[in-house]
C-alpha cells in the first residue's frame, strides 16, 4: 500500500519539478483552425498539437498544459468534456509525447517561448485561459504575468508551488534516511533537470496577471502524508504552495477538490470542468 502512495507522492513532486496580431491591410489570413491532432513548428522544433470544438471569435481558446511526464494524450478526456461548449487545445511541450525532444537545457522562458508559438498557431489574436495541472500550472503561472495582453484567465489544477526547490529542502532535510531520502534525492535531480523536458526548475515569486479571473484547484486526499515522518510537512508546504497562487489576481479564488489526489482532472473531472468554464465565463 506505501509502495503506491510513495509512487503518487514521487509523481507529484516530479510534476512539481514550468500580443494580439496588429491588423494590417496587407496582412495574410489566418491559417485554417486545427481539428484533431497534428504537428506544428515552433522556434524550429515540431510540437505536437490537438485542438476540438467549434472556433468562436467571442470566447477565449482554453488551452491545457499536463504536468510533468504527461502527454495530451492524458488530457484527451477532460478536452472533449470542455470541447463540448468552447474551443479546447492542448499540446505536448518538448521531451513529451509525440513532441520533439529539447535540443539542450530549458529554462521557464524557453518554454515560455514554445508556448508562445502554440498560442500564435491556435488561437491567433483571441485572448486564452491556460488551464494547467501540476507543473503545467507553475508554467503557465509563469506564463501569464508576462503576457497580460493574450492571457485572459487561470485555472491551476493542483500545480507546483512557486517555491517547490526550497519547500521540499525544507520539509526532507539532508540528514533524512531511507524513503524519504530517496525522495529527497529523486526530487532534487528532477528539478535540476533530470526529467523528459531537461526543465531546470528554479523558485520564483508570484507575479502579477493583473485583474484576471483565476481558480486555484487544491487537492482533498492527502496523498502526501504517506511519505514517513516528513509527510505532514510536505502536505503542509503543498497547501501554502496554492494559497501563495492566489496573489496572481485580484481576482483569485480557491477550490479543493475534496476526493480528489493529484490528478484533479482524473479523479474529479467535474471540479475542474466547472472552473475552467466559469474562468472562461468571466473573461468573455
């Protein structure tokens, strides 16, 4: 039974370990929406891409970021439920699923930039709500405070704290022993970049995204209080981890899935399917 709850936990913190177009008379058309999935270019690396549901010039793109170790492919059955009342996209960042993998180290900003070109091929110059799951949270709240002009609204479905490096330092010291000391260890190389995306992962502040509508989705079972004798705390720093995302907006609001683990969109899929349409309600 610890076998498994040490597995989630590991998984978590692994996850844990991311201007609208100027009208022009000579300007080109917009290429055809995308239906289904296919391969893009961006910044010279093929991206793998999936977009559903019909194109409407008056609502937000919802665009989905996995977390660490997942492919649009996991998020294929939250996107139809979405894609059944708006346009829906996702897409496999490099080293995961169908993408390319990273020529060399990334940073937050060279997937910023990948992200960028995604929003440019599927969305255009419509505003977008980022709807992100663990690390595909930490990046897309990366994300927003730097692109106010294109980021319309937030949802982070259990997403890694901005400060993940240090909170997980704190909560398993170095002098720890046995499983918690290969989580430590295991955790550690993640974040420096051992992982399918070579993502360093590095601390930060909460930004600002100004006045936009933001759900911040917390899990209900504590999945990490399995981890021996450093379990509380690593639950602990987790739940001040969601509480600090809340500053990103003016507009901000907590959300806890109660029977929900980490996979938010998984266990309770009608939590996070409400979120992202009230998100994207409010920022019609």
């Amino acid at each position: 039974m610890f076998r498994n709850a040490k597995a989630t936990a590991v998984a978590a913190l692994f996850c844990a370990v991311a201007v609208p177009v100027l009208a022009a008379c000579d300007e080109a058309e917009e290429p055809a929406p995308i239906s289904g999935t296919t391969k893009i270019t961006v910044e010279g690396r093929s991206v793998n891409v999936s977009c559903s549901g019909e194109p409407d010039e008056d609502r937000p793109v919802v665009v989905l970021l996995a977390g660490l170790g997942d492919g649009l492919d996991k998020l294929a059955g939250f996107q139809k439920t979405l894609s059944e009342k708006g346009r829906v996209c996702s897409y496999d960042r490099l080293g995961e699923g169908a993408s390319d993998r990273p020529d060399g180290p990334q940073t937050f900003d060279s997937s910023g930039k990948i992200l960028t070109g995604v929003l440019d091929r599927v969305a255009g110059h419509r505003p977008v709500v980022l709807a992100g799951h663990s690390l595909g949270g930490l990046i897309a709240a990366r994300y927003a405070p730097a692109h106010r002009d294109r980021v319309a609204g937030l949802v982070l479905m259990d997403a890694t704290p901005s400060t993940i490096v240090a909170d997980t330092n704190a909560a398993i010291p170095a002098s720890a022993t046995g499983q918690a000391a290969e989580l430590r260890a295991q955790s550690v190389a993640v974040y420096s970049g051992q992982n399918p995306e070579n993502l360093t992962v590095q601390d930060g502040e909460v930004g600002s995204a100004g006045d936009v509508p933001v759900e911040v989705i917390q899990h209900g079972q504590p999945y990490l209080a399995a981890v021996p004798q450093y379990g509380e705390a690593l639950e602990k720093a987790w739940a001040e981890g969601q509480h600090k995302w809340l500053r990103l907006s003016s507009r901000s609001k907590p959300v806890t899935a109660p029977n929900s683990g980490h996979y938010i969109y998984v266990d309770q899929p009608d939590v996070a399917v409400e979120a992202v349409r009230r998100v994207t309600a409010e920022a019609e």
